[in-house]
C-alpha cells in the first residue's frame, strides 16, 4: 500500500474526491489531527505518477492553507511525514523536507523512493557489514 499523509481536512477530501474519480480504491486512517490515505501499490507507472502530481499539488495548497491560519512565519515546521511500519509492527514516520522530496520525486517515482527507504529501514533493523557481493558470494554456497 501506498501511504499519503494529510494535515488539513479540506485538503485531504480533494485528494480523495479525485481518487474516487479516478476509480481508484483507498482506505482512510485518522491518526490524531493527520489523515492516511492508502491506495494499492500496483498501479501501473503513469497513473501512479498521474496521482504523485495530484499528491504535490495537495501539498503545496496545505502549505498555502497552513500559512492562511498560521502567517509565515519561522515556526511553521513543514515536513513531509512518510509513515514507516518496522517489522515489529510498530509505526515511526520519517520527517523530510518537503523541497527535497519535491526535488527527489521530480527524477524518481514514488515508487522508487519507497524501494530506497525499505532498504534503508531493512538495514538499521538487520546489520550487516558484509558487502552486497559477500552477500551474493554467501548466497550461493548455502544454496549449494
């Protein structure tokens, strides 16, 4: 499942309004004052990407709506909050600058930067010091 993170109300009812639209399926979690909107990961390359535009045109109105309430101002934190599921179960997000995913997802899908933070995650919960063609060498003699 792919996850996309609300903090407005209005904002995420747009989101999910255009999703409906689409014909594509979600699931809504409230967490606190956030909204998850999950959607399936098997969405073929344009449409997820046609839904990452949607995602980005969200956030910059929550940053617009944000700054109305709020006034700009040092003290607002804005963050992209992706919400990661360690194999315990248990739930930690990750807070990233929103310019930066903005400018990361502008060269990679969504996709991708999930495959890049599974992988990162997959790391810090099993260590390994070995490198990747010491795993691979390893591999096959236990295949063996």
């Amino acid at each position: 499942m792919l996850e996309f993170i609300f903090f407005h109300d209005t904002i995420y009812k747009i989101f999910t309004n255009y999703l409906a639209e689409l014909n594509i399926t979600f699931q809504i979690e409230e967490d606190g004052d956030n909204f998850i909107v999950a959607i399936a990961d098997d969405l073929d390359d344009a449409r997820l990407e046609q839904i990452e535009d949607e995602y980005d045109r969200m956030l910059d109105l929550s940053r617009a709506q944000t700054d109305r309430e709020e006034g700009v101002s040092d003290e607002n934190f804005q963050k992209v909050s992706m919400l990661i599921t360690l194999q315990n179960g248990k739930k930690s997000y990750a807070h990233v600058d929103m310019d930066l995913i903005n400018r990361a997802l502008r060269s990679i899908s969504l996709d991708e930067l999930i495959q890049i933070v599974e992988s990162v995650v997959d790391a810090v919960e099993n260590p390994d010091e070995r490198s990747y063609c010491q795993i691979m060498k390893d591999r096959k003699k236990d295949q063996s």
